[in-house]
C-alpha cells in the first residue's frame, strides 16, 4: 500500500478544525471537494480516518496513526529547509542553551572554549535559571536544549540524552577536625560513615533543586537527619558556607574543580549508589536538534569521556 501525502494541510485542517465546512472555509475550496478528498483518501488506504457520526468529527485509531505520520513528516521538511537555508545563505547559527547558575559556572569553562575552538561565528544565548524553570523553558521552545541532573526514565515530555554519571561528594572543610577524621578513615579504604557528623551543621540543597532528591533519598535511606541545617537554593552559597567551616554539604563531582573556595574544601565520595545522579541533554519530544545543539551535546560527551578515561 503506497502512502499518499497529497495535499496534507486538508487533512491536518480538518482535524483541527473537527469540522469539513470550517476547514473548508480555511483553505478555500468547496465542502463537497474536501468531502470526496476524505474518502478518496479512506479509500486509498482502505481505513476509516475519521468519525463523521459524532460532532466535531473525530480521528479514529488509524486516524491518529496518520496525523502523527503527517505531524512527523512536517517536522523532518522543516528540519531540511532550516538546514540549507544555513548552508545555502552561510549565516551564523545560534544556540540557546538552558543551564543552572552553579552548572554553568562550573561546566562551561570547560565545555564552552572546546565548542567556540571549533564553532567560532556560532552566537551562544545563555538561559540560567534551577532546573524546574528550566523544563518551562523547553515547553516554551525557548532553549534548544537543558543540562542538568535528571532521571532516565520519568519524563514524558521531554527526550533525555545521558551525558555522563555524577558522584555526589560529600564536601567539608580542611580545618574542621571531624573532616580531617574522615580523610584518616578515607586513606585507610574504610567506609566512611555519615553518622560520626549527626552533630555538624549540613548545607543542604532546597527540594526541588538539582541533587536534591538524590541527596535526600540518600539521607533517608541510612536514617540520618542532620540536627542542624541551612537549606538553600545555591550550590555556590552551600560551597562558600563550607568554605567558611560553617558545616558540611554535597555536591555533584563535576562541579568540584570550578567550586567556590576549592582550597579550602575536602571532598569525600561515599560509595553510594543512593548518590550517583545522571547527567543529561534534555529537550523536547518530538523535535529535532539544530546541527549546532547536536554539536555542543557531542562534544559534552566527548569531554566527559577523556576525563572518565583518564
């Protein structure tokens, strides 16, 4: 059976529109033309599309099958013209890049000079905010994509490219006696036991934010619950606190190099699959990524893999 794709906005419009004589009306030809271009379409099919007995009509089953195949089809020609357009007229891309604050200033110095080295005349639009603005963002077609730390498996709406696996380290200062304890017990490969800091201040990431399910499960699960705690919002806020000995916190091992007070910080992994967090590309379903998003994505992959490596 040959797929016939004449003259799709018909039937996209008349599935809109859930009515032959409004779609008609629309694109300017007769009620009785669309009427016979529906059923010679049926026909050539052998399948009902539509369900003239109910008001607005509605697709059927095989209906919906070629609506989303037409859908599909739109969206892979716009993707051909969008992309010798940029062949053909030479013009400079563009990226729009959806990024938390601390991500972005502890990521991109290191991403960002690898990309530029090769994609010079791209233009690079940054769009920081947490992670849950991040998601409207790429509802709102507003970014070409998001970084951020995001389960494989329970997002819908969106597609979820893994990047790498993060380690959430526990973080404290070089000067606080219980610190230099637990880098005593690191160096002898023991465990390391949260336990011993039931009594310590911990910095902990607002609910919400990236990290902080993972955290949070994770101080569920061994039952521990810090006497004291500051909640916020910033990763680079919990670094600095830390950095001043005013407690312990966690934080994603790919941010450890461009950490706020790295010097004064200790990071100690705990061996916890409760603290392995992926990282991913996130955007939306049903879309296709510019040749300049996929580029960047790529080179995120490349660089994190050298590193894994090394």
């Amino acid at each position: 059976m040959a797929i016939v794709n004449k003259n799709p906005e018909y039937f996209l419009t008349i599935a809109k529109e859930g009515n032959i004589s409004k779609a008609a009306d629309i694109l300017y030809v007769s009620q009785s033309y669309l009427s016979q271009y529906i059923s010679k379409l049926e026909s050539s099919f052998d399948v009902k599309l539509f369900d003239r007995s109910k008001t607005p009509i509605e697709l059927t089953e095989a209906g919906k099958i070629y609506f989303n195949y037409l859908q599909a089809n739109n969206q892979l020609y716009s993707k051909l013209t969008s992309d010798f357009d940029a062949l053909n007229q030479e013009r400079a891309n563009s990226l729009n890049l959806g990024i938390a604050p601390w991500r972005g200033s502890t990521m991109l110095p290191d991403i960002l000079p690898l990309f530029i080295e090769k994609n010079k005349n791209v233009q690079i639009y940054l769009h920081e905010h947490p992670a849950r603005q991040l998601f409207d963002l790429i509802e709102k077609n507003i970014v070409d994509f998001a970084v951020m730390n995001v389960s494989l498996d329970e997002h819908s709406a969106v597609n979820i490219e893994f990047i790498k696996y993060e380690k959430i380290m526990l973080v404290g200062n070089k000067n606080n006696p219980l610190t230099k304890k637990l880098t005593e017990i690191e160096s002898r490969k023991e465990t390391i036991d949260i336990r011993l800091l039931e009594d310590e201040c911990f910095i902990l990431m607002k609910e919400g934010m990236s990290c902080a399910e993972w955290i949070y499960n994770y101080l569920d699960n061994i039952h521990f619950s810090p006497a004291k705690r500051i909640v916020t919002s910033s990763k680079a806020t919990a670094c600095n606190l830390v950095a001043q000995n005013m407690g312990f916190s966690f934080i994603p091992d790919g941010g450890i190099r461009w950490s706020a007070g790295t010097k004064e910080l200790k990071f100690f992994d705990l061996q916890s699959n409760d603290l392995i967090a992926p990282l991913a590309a996130v955007y939306k379903k049903n879309t296709y990524l510019s040749n300049v998003a996929r580029k960047f994505i790529d080179i995120m992959k490349e660089y994190y893999l050298k590193d894994f490596k090394s």
